[in-house]
C-alpha cells in the first residue's frame, strides 16, 4: 500500500469513519494512542512548531494515524490491522 493511501485511510477514518467499522476505529486507536503517548518519539517529548501532537519518527499526525487500519507504527510498536480482522 502506497503512504499517500495510507494518509487518505487515516484522514478519512479520523473526519468520517465507515458506520460499519466505526467502533473497531476507535477502539484500535485508543490502545495506539495509548502506546504512542508513552513512546519517546511523540511530539509532546520534543520541541517543535508544529501544533498538531505527532510522531516525529514518521512525522504522521498521531489522531489521524493511529485511525489508519492498514498502517503500522515506524518502530514497530503496533501493526496494521488486516481487513479480515475487521469484516
């Protein structure tokens, strides 16, 4: 899979999540974000302009990232979800 497809994933699951896997969606990113919160490669640990808390291993916006099913963290601490988990 492309990242530019990943990226569109991510965005999309984060504004307008499919009703069918809504819930998955969610609860797939709580336990990323709770992963990436305490990974020493989130924003919130560095020093940046950018306003947007985000990994700066990959440099992806963690609220639109960890919603992304098919992508998986740049430091393998999460993998992708395979869509036959899903359906």
């Amino acid at each position: 899979m492309s990242r530019l497809s990943e990226i569109v994933e991510g965005w999309r699951n984060h504004m307008f999540p499919p009703e069918k896997i809504k819930e998955v969606i969610l609860e797939v990113s709580s336990e990323r974000m709770k992963i990436c919160e305490q990974c020493e490669h989130i924003s919130t640990k560095h020093s940046s302009v950018r306003p947007d808390v985000h990994c700066v291993e990959c440099g992806c916006t963690l609220s639109a990232k960890t919603k992304c099913l098919t992508c998986e963290c740049p430091v393998k601490k999460w993998t992708y979800i395979s869509k036959d988990d899903v359906d």
